[in-house]
C-alpha cells in the first residue's frame, strides 16, 4: 500500500512537472543549457514510471474492456516501438513485462485475434532477416542508413475501426498508406534488440497459449528465426536458443534446421580459444545448452553423424571453461 501511494504520488508530482513545462516553454523563449538540463532530468523520470503505467492500463483494459481486441491491440502497438529505441534498452525487460497480461487478456477475449497478432509478429521476424542479411552483405549501408519495417498489418486493420479503440499510434508509427505499424530500424542498435524481444514475444505466444497457435507457424517462418542467430548480438542469439527450444510444443521438429542449428552452435563453441569470449556468459551458455539438447535429442540420425564430429571437436574445452551446468550435461 505505501509503495502504491508513493507512486501515486510520484507520478502526480511528474504530471505537474510536465504541464508546468509545456507553459513554460510556449509562453518565454527557452534558456537552451538550463532548459536542456531540466528537460533531461524530466525525460529520465519519465522513462522511469512508463513501465507503471503501462501495467495499471492493461490491469484498466481487463476490468473494463474485458481483453476486447479493439482495446488491447491499439496498447499492444503503442509498447512495440519501444523495443527498437536504444534509450530504453535498460528498461525493454521491465516494459516487457507489461506484454504478458495483455496477450492473456486478448486469448480470453479474441482467440481469432490473437492468432492474427502471432502470424504477423512472424512476418516481422521473416521482414527483419532480409533487412539484417541486406545490411550485412551490402557495404554502403551504415548504422545511419534508416529502414522502415511495417508490421502487424492484419491485425491492424480488423480492429482499429471499432468504436472502442482507446488510443490511436503516434504520427512517427503510422503509415501513410493504410493499416500497420510503422517501425524506425536505424541500423543494427535497432533493429537487434527489436528481433529480439519480437523473438520473446514470439516464444511468450508459444509457451503461455500453445493451444492457440497451434498449426500457425511455417517452415519459412521458423528457418528465418533461425538464422538470425548469424546476425545477432548475444541478448539476440539467447532469444533464438530459446526459441529454438520450445518450438517442439506446437510443431514437429521435421521442420526444425537441425543441422544448421547444431553447426552454428559448433562455431560459437569453437570460438573459444584463450578463455570464453566476451559475449559468452553463464546465461548464454545455459540457453545454448537448453538449445542443443532439445535440437540434438529429436534430430535424424543422419544429422547426427554429419555434425558429430564438430561437436567432438569443440566440446572438450568447451566443457573445461564454461560454468553452465547446463552446457556441461550435453
């Protein structure tokens, strides 16, 4: 109750604030230093209660709408884009936490709903490789070259014209030429950690409604996540593992790259030389070694002779280094 109350009142305090300089700055010409000092201060705070308020609005769309799609969708949206901006990448996992409530409420009220947002968050990650393999085989592009991903098309466009749609995108996220979501990837800082947690909320839908999305994912769509592990930085890669694992609960694992699953986990194993490389910790090395497992126990026997003698090579220092348990069991 007292932490409830101190919220309540920091976040009255911050409203306050934010009025007071939003009058302030339209009445007097602005003092650039202090000005630029106050607005940092003020921006800072704000990034701090947003996790807050996310979760008391989806805890209001519950009790009010009910999970209604009209009404949890437009939220949903609106939290996306903050998974590719690298100022908030301390905060993407508190932010991320407010998904959760919202996609149980939306199984609850829309199952049809649900499956659509599945099968678009899918065509994203499918989106997001050519744009990652584009950007790494052509040397004009740099971190400043900008693409612009739109996604959640289906999704969008079922539901935003219900009447009881509480909130409508940011000019910057909404197309010019119809429904969707508009998606600012200004180089790799962007549009890796926006893989990745689209990877988590992908994985979140797989795990928490298994039921729901049964039958919806492809070969095309699974090999594409995949390969992002050739692409991606570590926090990328460990959602990828992850991924890769709890695929089996929805689809055969026929479909699964194994072999290229198993070498790439070869090569990343056998870059450790001299000690671990600095990507590799003991979480990485636990979502690796959850990964193999699963991949290596329900492969072809085929596979498993063609890849065994990389694992072989690779395994031995592997095991001497690393403190996963989970790695070490494999």
């Amino acid at each position: 109750m007292a932490n409830s109350t101190s919220n309540s009142r920091n976040l009255s305090s911050l409203v306050h604030e934010l009025r007071e300089r939003i009058a302030a700055t339209s009445s007097t010409p602005p003092n650039n230093i202090d000005s630029n000092a106050d607005d940092d201060a003020l921006e800072t705070r704000f990034r701090a209660v947003l996790p807050n308020l996310l979760h008391a609005y989806g805890i209001f769309l519950g009790f009010f709408y009910h999970g209604k799609a009209s009404a949890v969708l437009p939220v949903i949206g609106r939290i996306l884009p903050f998974f590719n901006e690298p100022a908030f990448s301390s905060r993407h996992g508190v932010i991320f936490e407010t998904v959760g409530p919202l996609l149980s409420m939306l199984r609850t009220g829309s199952r049809d709903a649900y499956r659509m947002l599945f099968i678009d968050a899918m065509c994203a990650i499918e989106d997001i490789l050519y744009i990652s393999s584009f950007s790494s085989e052509n040397s004009r592009i740099t971190e400043a070259t900008r693409f612009t991903l739109k996604c959640l098309l289906r999704s969008f466009s079922q539901n935003l014209s219900d009447s009881t749609c509480l909130c409508v995108l940011p000019t910057s996220n909404k197309p010019l030429d119809g429904p969707g979501i508009l998606i600012n990837l200004l180089g790799r800082n962007w549009w890796q950690p926006f893989a990745t947690w689209i990877i988590k909320f992908l994985s979140k839908c797989l795990t928490e409604g298994t039921l729901y999305v049964e039958g919806l994912m492809n070969t095309s769509f699974v090999s594409a996540a995949c390969s992002l592990l050739c692409y991606g930085d570590a926090d990328l890669q460990m959602a990828c593992f992850d991924f890769a694992r709890v695929i089996g609960s929805v689809m055969s694992y026929d479909n699964v790259p194994h072999e290229n699953l198993i070498r790439s986990i070869s090569t990343i194993l056998g870059e450790d030389k001299e000690g671990l490389p600095v990507f590799r910790n003991t979480s990485y090395d636990t979502c690796l070694g959850g990964c193999l497992r699963a991949v290596h126990s329900s492969c072809p026997d085929d596979v498993v002779k063609l890849t065994a003698e990389n694992l072989v090579n690779v395994f031995h220092r592997s095991m001497r280094r690393t403190k996963s348990m989970e790695l070490k069991v494999n």
